[in-house]
C-alpha cells in the first residue's frame, strides 16, 4: 500500500513541478517562434528598438544589456551571450541583427573569446527595420513584463521568413530546435513563388542551405527533399582549401558550420602523432582580421586533394548539419517542413498587415470624423464664435457646440481646442480639402482589408524589395553529391603484415613482421599457457574467431592495439564480451573471403561452408549459428584450396580422402556429409593434415566418402604435434 502511495505521490510531483518546468523552457526559452526569434533575442533587440539603436549612432554593449534586464530577469552574462551571436563581428548569421564594434569573438573558433561588454559597442542593423515595420500600429499584441511595469511585443512583424534566413540551434526538454539557414534572396523567391501558387515546387527556388561559414554543401536529392518535406534529416557540409604550390601548403579558409578550427586542428594532430596521417610537416591556425585561415606544410611529392579527401573523411572538415524544424506556433511545437513553415509565417504576415490595415482605417476614420465636425463651422463660423463668447461656464462650452452645430463630443472638444486665431474660413478650408481624399484613402484600405489577394500582393512587393535591398551572393557553394570522391576506410589505414598468436588461457596477439624480427625474447604468456594457433595476416585482414558456443566474433585487425612479444596481448573474454564458460577455440584471417571452413564432428559428419557465408554488408561483430551444434565437434580448419586429410577414428581405423569430396553448404549451421562411418560403435576422434603423417604407403587409406576407414598398420605412425589443430 506504501509503495503504491508513493508511486502516486511520484506522478503528481511531476504533473505539478516537472510538467510545468518542461513547457516553460519550451516556450520561454528554447524553441524560436514564427518571426525567427527566441524570446532572449526578442527582448534583446525590442529593447535597443526603443533605445533609438535603429537610427542612432553605437552605444556600449554594457548598457544595452542593463536596459535588456528590465525584459529579461536572466542574469547580464546570458543577455551578452546573446547579444554575441547576433553580430556581425561574430559571424554566427548569415544577416547579422547587431552592427558591433569591438571584439565579439567568432562562431568558428571555441577560443577566440568575446570582449566584456564595457569594451564593446552596438546598434541595430538596417535590416532589424523590416523586423519593427509598423510595431507601432498594433500589428502584433504586447504582453506584460515579468514585473508588470512595462510592456513588450510577443512577436515581431517580421516582413520576410527569418526563421528560415537565420540558423537558429535550441536544447529544451524532451525536444530540440536545429533549423538551418537559408539564402535571404532565395527564401524571398520561395515565398513569393508560394503565394502564387501553393503547390509549387519550392526546391526549384531554394536550392540549399547556406552558411554564413560558407564551405560546400553537398547535395543529395533525396536526403534534400526528406528535410523539405518533413523538417526532419541531415545533410554534408565539408570546408574549402586552396594550394599554394610555391609554398608546397595547404590553406583550408572555409570550414562547416558546425565545427571549430580547434577541433580541426586537434584532429590532425592526433592522426599525425598516431602515423595514420604522414604527409603533413607542420599545422598553423593563422587566422587573422582578413578572415580564417588553416596552413598545412606538406612533405614532397604530397598529393595535396588526395589527402584533403582523407582528411574530410577523418576529420569535422566535412561534417553533417542535423534538421529538426521545431518551432512554436501559437505556444505549441511543431515540427514542420519548409513548405509547412512558409505557410505559417504568410498567416502570421497577413494578419500583421491586416491588423495594420484595421489600425490605418480607424486612425482616418478617427481624422475624418474630425474633419467632418469641422467642415459644419464652415458654414457659420460667427456663430461657432457666438456660441463660445457667449458661454458663461467653461464646461458648457462643449454641450453648446454639440447642440449649435449637431456635433459629437470629440468634435466639438476638437473645435473648441481651434486656437482664436484659426477661426478662419482659410484655416478650416486648408483643413477641410482632405475629407475626400481621406474617404478615397478609406476606401481603398477597407477594399485591402477584404481581400486576401491583395494582402499577398503587399506581402509579395515587400518581399521583392527585401530581395533587392539585402540580398546577397551565397556563401556555400553546392556540391553534387556525384561528383564527390568517395574515399573508403580501408583507404585511409596504413597496411602492413602481421602475425596473431592464440594462446589456451584466450589471449590474442597482433604482433607486426617487423616487431617480431626485431624481438629477441621469447613470448611472455602467463603460468601454464600456451600458444595454440598461430596465423598471418594483414592489418587491413578481417579476423574470424569461432568459440566453443557456436559464435563466430569478427573484428577488423586494425582495431586491434599492435603487441610486442613482451605482452600478454588482449584478453579475449574482455574483449569480445564472452560468457564465462565460452572461450575461443579458432581463428582465421582473411581479407577476400575466399576459400572455405572445415567443420569434422564426432558422429563422423563433415561441413564444408564458404567463407563468403562469413561476409557480410554491414559491419556485425558476431554471427550466430557459426556452425552446426546437433553434434560435438572434434575439428575446425580453413582451407584456402581443397587438400587431402586424414580421419582417425576412436578404434584407430584410419581414413585418407580429398577435401573435395565434401560438398560445399552455404547454410552456416548445416551439419554436412558423413565421411567416416561407424563401426562396432566408434566415432570419429581427430583430423590430421596428411603432410603430418608418417605413412609408408599412403594409398592404403585412401578411399571414397564415406567410409570406415583402414586399421593403422604398426610401421606407421600418426605424430602428435599439430599446426592447424583446434580441440575442445
């Protein structure tokens, strides 16, 4: 009963607390909304809006962010933080929001930190008009700030798709935000393109991310279309270099997006130190005020693109942007695809033009309806003066007026507000002539209102104005994806021989040619073990291992740790996670898969299995079902062309016969032909290479499968010692 109490007293606590927490970082802090903000940023450049930072001149980034707090209760270092990302000095964002002066860091680098914010100064970016455009003719609501004492705007009446413009990267809880840029000019041709016609093919208009890191994009259709279509995906971005031949370098000046020249560099040189990269001297990050800058000192005779292509596959040079549209709509995530976002942002758009529409008719109407009050004095202006002179309380002079000339309260409060001095037949006229453009203007504006197309023709003019005042060249070059060499891992790792030791107790060995030839010890094994196989191979050799649960572990050679003879070697049972009763009874490398697996049991049955049965597409560590488990196994062996063997049975009878004579099975697990037959009970007990016999005459045992086999004569002999021998 406790425990059930408590289990309920669990779930509350979350519905009450967690629950709460979880929405309140999802859409106060972490997902950006339709105008392509979140709420940090919003408040950060309504803020320097209202500072008059559109139109000014710079003020210091420390009383930017102080004026920010009365929006923002997060402490002054998160405000900063923000302000950073949005400038142009940082190179975070295609359109910077904040024109900086000052160090701001950069987005490229981890360690190239920002000055504090006393050092540093901003204002607006001219493009932040087309964010505030008509704020003031209530376009979109204001809300309360945390403390109720002023208010701000719950959005801004973005005029283009900035959500789209600007990257914008966001952790909240149980989701998160990645939403790629895109080129301004492109994204304005989309929707222009979509207003016209929603069933467009958007791809046609914007053709791929961009960056304001540039690089290349490589571009694949389909991945493409999947993250156009569903919000959903991941593309490749790779940087830029060029080769200076007189200087024998390499200078990488354009990096992805998502990486830093810090890890790059990093990378590099663990690759160098660890001798999987040899062609590169020497490594410097000149990055300068001219932009970043990579440097690679290349040794002679270097094939300068066939190491970048290397390097793109061994480093973040290329590396993959994952998208994940998420954005609020109306205080609810969704994720949406390109398509999807455009049309919710032309919602949002005509319903800012149309609230501006409603607000410019009342404001004419408001005009008109003065004017109209005005236009009635006109016609006597002695006695509007009358009715006034001859008023004797101050508070009867607007009653008077609204009952001498038929007029409301606000007109007459406008009329009696008419210094002397305008009471003036020109005065009223000069006022009065605007009453019908005023009606024509309303007009005009109300027809607008009503009907949507109009509203997308605004939308559609501001858009091709955005375009031509803002827009610029793409900064990431597309790639097609086929033109893109692809370079494979085997390529990338240095191959060389190499010897692997299996010893009783399950340690493994991968000991180099020329580390053995250099060694003058003997192999260090612990107390009572022994090496029980012994093979070559190549480091690029895929290593086939067979344990005594019928399990075949592969592993790649080169992600095994080369050994001196001085060690034990890698503890199989750690290595391949084995059970505590299972252990390695065999092992082959190989790096075609030709050639086949013997398999000889104790009722005298023998499995011939193609190596190829081995293979496989995808790079699985086991494979079940290694071989047949109906009956015990006395021998396993790998031939790369058939040989003869020879097959001894518990009461020394004594086969020799052809390893072609065994059918090949592709089934893994099959459980062969029978190749020695019982006899008075007997069973099949080992299985000798026929070069470690000594018979006198060797036709004596040979014979067709199956058979019985011949009794060993006494002047022959089987000897002991065994190379390609595994038992349990």
């Amino acid at each position: 009963m406790q425990s059930k109490l408590s289990h309920l007293n669990v779930i509350e606590t979350l519905e009450k607390n967690y629950m709460p927490y979880s929405m309140s970082v999802i859409v106060s802090r972490a997902l950006p909304e339709i105008d392509g903000l979140k709420p940090s940023h919003r408040k950060l450049l309504y803020t320097m809006f209202k500072m008059g930072l559109l139109k000014g001149s710079k003020t210091k980034s420390a009383n930017i962010v102080g004026q920010t707090m009365k929006l923002n209760p997060h402490g002054d270092g998160a405000i900063y933080e923000t302000m950073v990302r949005l400038t142009r000095g940082n190179e975070a964002l295609l359109h910077p929001l904040i024109d900086s002066k000052g160090n701001f860091g950069k987005n490229y680098s981890r360690e190239m930190a920002y000055a504090a914010p006393r050092y540093t100064e901003a204002k607006l970016e001219e493009v932040c008009e087309e964010f505030f455009k008509d704020i003031h003719k209530d376009t979109v609501d204001f809300v309360p700030n945390y403390d109720n004492t002023i208010e701000e705007p719950k959005l801004l009446p973005t005029t283009f798709p900035n959500i789209l413009v600007n990257p914008n990267l966001g952790i909240a809880v149980g989701m998160a935000s990645a939403i790629c840029s895109f080129n301004l000019q492109e994204v304005c041709e989309a929707t222009i393109a979509f207003l016209k016609n929603e069933e467009v093919d958007i791809t046609q208009y914007l053709k791929a991310p961009d960056f304001s890191s540039g690089g290349q994009f490589i571009f694949n259709e389909s991945e493409l279309k999947a993250i156009y279509d569903t919000g959903k995906g991941s593309f490749h971005l790779r940087g830029r270099y060029r080769y200076d031949k007189q200087n024998n370098c390499i200078e990488i000046y354009e990096i992805p997006y998502t990486t830093t020249i810090e890890a790059i560099i990093e990378k590099i040189i663990e690759l160098v130190k660890s001798g999987r990269i040899k062609e590169i001297n020497d490594i410097r990050d000149e990055t300068d005020k001219e932009g970043l800058k990579i440097t690679l000192d290349l040794k002679r005779n270097t094939d300068a693109d066939h190491l970048m292509n290397r390097l793109y596959k061994m480093t973040t040079l290329q590396d993959t942007f994952s998208c994940n549209f998420n954005i609020l709509i109306h205080g609810n995530p969704m994720l949406l695809g390109v398509k999807q976002i455009l049309k919710e942002w032309t919602i949002f758009r005509v319903d800012c033009i149309k609230r501006q529409l409603t607000f410019d008719i009342h404001q004419k109407q408001q005009r008109l309806h003065l004017l109209n009050g005005l236009e009635k004095i006109l016609l006597d202006i002695d006695r509007a003066v009358k009715i006034v002179k001859d008023t004797k309380k101050d508070k009867e002079v607007i009653p008077n007026l609204m009952k001498g000339f038929e007029v409301d309260k606000i007109q007459a409060e406008f009329i009696a507000d008419i210094k002397l001095r305008n009471f003036n037949q020109e005065y009223i006229l000069n006022k009065t002539k605007d009453i019908k453009n005023l009606e024509k203007e309303i007009k005009s504006l109300d027809i607008t209102l009503k009907n949507e197309g109009k509203i997308n023709k605004v939308i559609i003019k501001e858009l091709e104005e955005i375009a031509k005042k803002y827009g610029k060249p793409r900064k990431t070059e597309i790639i097609e994806e086929k033109y893109i060499e692809v370079v494979k891992e085997e390529l990338l790792i240095e191959d060389y021989n190499i010897k692997l030791f299996l010893t009783s107790e399950n340690y493994l060995k991968k000991i180099s040619l020329a580390s053995l030839r250099s060694s003058s010890n003997g192999h260090k094994l612990k107390d009572d073990d022994f090496i029980i196989q012994e093979i070559d191979g190549s480091n690029k050799s895929d290593l086939l291992m067979f344990s005594n649960k019928h399990v075949v572990y592969k592993i790649r050679c080169y992600e095994l740790e080369d050994k001196k003879t001085s060690s034990l070697g890698d503890y199989l049972k750690n290595l391949l996670s084995l059970a505590d009763d299972e252990k390695i009874i065999y092992m082959t490398a190989t790096e075609d898969y030709k050639g086949h697996m013997l398999f000889f049991y104790k009722n005298g049955k023998a499995a011939k299995i193609s190596l190829e049965s081995y293979q496989t597409k995808t790079n699985r560590k086991q494979l079940a079902n290694a071989y047949a488990n109906e009956a015990e196994l006395v021998h396993i062996e790998y031939i790369k062309e058939d040989k003869e063997l020879v097959a001894v049975s518990s009461i020394k009878k004594v086969l020799v016969f052809h390893t072609n004579q065994i059918s090949v099975k592709t089934t893994r697990n099959s459980v062969g032909v029978q190749v020695l037959k019982s006899k008075n009970s007997s069973t099949l007990s080992k299985v000798k290479a026929l070069e470690n016999t000594a018979f006198e005459d060797i036709d004596y045992y040979r014979g067709n499968i199956p058979a019985i086999g011949t009794f060993l004569r006494k002047e022959d002999h089987l000897e002991k010692e065994e190379k390609n021998l595994s038992f349990i």
